[in-house]
C-alpha cells in the first residue's frame, strides 16, 4: 500500500522531533560533563582543603537533616526542587565550600 503525503509529513516531523530530542540531551550531558570535570579539576588543585569542606558542609548537613522533621515529598516539590538544582548548576562556585554543597547536593 502506498503511502500517503500525510504519512510522510508525520514521519518527518518524528524524524525531526527524535533529532532534537536527541540534540538537546547532547548539550544536556556536554554540559554537566564539563561541569564535573570542573569540579573534578578543583578538587584535585587542592586536595586537602577540599576534604576539609567536604567534612564540614556534611557535618553542618547532617546537624540540618537531623533537626528537620521528615514530610514525604510531592510531586509538586519534586518538580521545584529540579528546578531549583538546575538554577544551582549554572552558578559558578567561588569557594571549596560552596563547590562541596554542589557535589553533596546536586
């Protein structure tokens, strides 16, 4: 059965949509590629000061997480909070500490 002008037109679009799909998860895992690189690079420039962070933005965690009373998440503070990590990723830390509130957090 021969296919019809409509068909073709559907299927190029579908083409087109997996293309950008596919496009915008290349830039998507280009971009947190090189930002755990950066992280990475960092750490590595100062070893020690990065343990030293690491251990206090968990030590200060853990006293946060132990004084905050559970509630179970909703779909709608889920959604929130990706947004809110994605508005994270595009800061640039300055400091060990704010680099290890990154890596513990994001």
């Amino acid at each position: 059965m021969p296919r019809t002008r409509l068909q073709t037109k559907s299927d190029s679009e579908a083409k087109e949509g997996k293309k950008r799909e596919l496009e915008e998860y290349a830039q998507a895992h280009f971009k947190y590629t090189k930002l755990f690189q950066d992280q990475a690079d960092a750490m590595r420039h100062d070893p020690e000061e990065m343990n030293a962070s690491h251990a206090r933005i968990t030590a200060e965690s853990l006293a946060v997480q132990s004084s905050t009373p559970f509630t179970p998440m909703t779909v709608e503070y889920a959604q929130k909070m990706m947004v809110e990590y994605a508005r994270r990723c595009e800061d640039k830390p300055q400091t060990f500490d704010e680099l290890s509130i990154r890596i513990l957090f994001l």
